[in-house]
C-alpha cells in the first residue's frame, strides 16, 4: 500500500517558498536603454514581476528574474503577475512550445487571440483562461483603473525562450516608428515570425 502521509516542512523551509510581493522588483523590460522608451512601452506590460520559474540553460527574462526556483516537478511553469494601467498591454505575441493561463486578480480585460487580434473575451476578477501553445494572444487593460494578471507559463525545460511577436506587430511598429525597428528589436531578442521587412 501507498504511503498517503504528508510532508513534514519546517517553518524556516516553508519561509524560503514563499515570496512577499512588498520585497520584489519588476523586472527589466528587454531592449530598455537600447530601444526607444516609447518601443520599449509598446512592446511590454507596464511592470512585470516573475515569482517563480524553473532553473535553465539559455534563460529568458522570466527565469533570470524569478524570485524562486521551481515549478519543475515534472514539467516546468514560471509564474509572473502583469500590472497594467487603463489601455496597457503587450503586444500580440504567441508561445511556440509553452503554454500560457491568465488569472485576472483586479481590474477588467480584454485576452485577445489570432493573428490579428480578431478574437477577444473579457476578464474580470477570478476569471481564468488557458491559451494553447502557437495561438497569438495579448492581453490589455480595458477598465479605467489599474489591473493585475497573475500569469502562468508552463512547458518542457529548456523551451522556455519560445515567444515570438505575431507579424502583425511588425507591420504595426514599421507603420508607427519605421521600418529601421524591427532589425533593432531583432538585435534585443524579439523575433516576429515570417514577416519579411
């Protein structure tokens, strides 16, 4: 028979798993201080915060910045929170090999999908959603106070650094800042599909 007992954990071990939010940092928006802070705004959430990620080889930002290790038993899982001012939000991007869930924990927003932003559903507080991997999806403050997204991210270890910006980004940032900044956001990470400049 199975052993169905549980885990004994000290106070000091359980201290070391949990993460006060009053002692974090958001973390670095990729490309600030070499792109144009007004690329850089569109391009991110206004703060950014990873609780937790799995350790890896070629770390993305969310791993480098997670304030704990873990969410590797089995397949591995970052966890971030959002914070977005009214009309805020990444731009259109999808996971090639992780998926993604939103958790809205205050304010109102639109999770919007497809290759053009042609899809959307409202969050409200406590509504959850789990995007499959390779769908472009955003999401945006549509509320006129300030909102937060709790942000699940799960996949296989060492496929973590798998987002990709739909082309229609592109065309949007060529149209609004030239087409000179997609070669010099490509230079900072970001990669944009098969849109051809």
């Amino acid at each position: 028979m199975a052993d169905l007992s549980s885990t004994s954990v000290s106070d000091e071990q359980m201290a070391r798993r949990i993460v006060r939010f009053k002692d974090m940092q958001p973390r670095p928006k990729p490309g600030a201080g070499v792109i144009p802070d007004e690329v850089v705004a569109f391009m991110t959430a206004t703060e950014n915060y990873s609780y937790m990620a799995p350790a890896m080889e070629g770390q993305s930002v969310i791993q480098r910045h997670a304030v704990l290790e873990g969410g590797d038993a089995g397949d591995a899982i970052s966890v971030s929170v959002a914070f977005c001012k009214p009309g805020d939000g990444p731009a259109l991007h999808h996971h090639m090999k992780t998926v993604e869930a939103f958790f809205c924990l205050s304010g109102t927003f639109a999770l919007t999908w497809g290759d053009r932003g042609e899809h959307s559903t409202i969050l409200e507080p406590w509504d959850f959603i789990h995007v499959p991997k390779g769908v472009a999806r955003t999401f945006t403050n549509v509320g006129d106070t300030d909102g937060a997204l709790l942000v699940i991210i799960q996949g296989n270890k060492g496929e973590f650094n798998d987002v990709v910006n739909a082309p229609y980004v592109a065309e949007q940032l060529s149209e609004r800042f030239g087409p000179d900044i997609i070669g010099e956001l490509e230079k900072t990470g970001r990669s944009f599909g098969s849109y051809f400049s």
